[in-house]
C-alpha cells in the first residue's frame, strides 16, 4: 500500500517522475519481504511493459539514494526495498 505520506516524503521529492513511478512498481511486484531478483529487464517487462526506458539508471539512482539495497545470496544477486518492513504488513505471507 502507498501511503499519502509517500508524495510529500522529502526522499520521493527528490525523485524524477519516471523513478517515484519505477519505484512504486517495484513495491507491486516484490515479494512478501520487499524482494526481486536484480534482472532489470524483467523488472522494466513488469513496471513499464509498453514503454522505451532503461531501468538499470533508475535501479541504481534509488540504490544510491538509499531507497533499495542490493544484496547477493551466492551467485544470485537481488533487490530489496529498504523500508519494507517500516512500512508494510503482510498477513498471509508467501515466500518465494
């Protein structure tokens, strides 16, 4: 859920629209945990399926200002939202 708050958090001003967008699509699509797989190009199919943009800026724009964090389990490298927890409650988790 996106909080009114989120439009006037000082973080999000920041943003271009194209990022605060980008950045509201991950929310939809992570898992319970706040988490996807760090594949932009099937992060872009998600978020912006029928538009012309390169998601690896905007990926390590929101990793710079601290809104993600990227991680590696292994070879397998991953994304997480970093105020997941702050800010969501899920009450029938499903892990992947």
């Amino acid at each position: 859920m996106i909080k009114p708050e989120f439009w006037s958090s000082e973080d999000i001003l920041e943003l271009d629209i194209a990022d605060r967008l980008f950045y509201i699509g991950f929310w939809n699509f992570c898992d319970d945990n706040g988490i996807l797989p760090d594949k932009p190009k099937s992060i872009k199919c998600n978020i912006f399926p029928a538009d012309i943009i390169d998601c690896k800026p905007i990926i390590e724009k929101l990793i710079s200002c601290g809104l993600l964090v990227r991680y590696n389990v292994g070879t397998d490298y991953y994304i997480r939202i970093q105020a997941w927890d702050k800010h969501q409650t899920i009450k029938h988790p499903t892990y992947r």
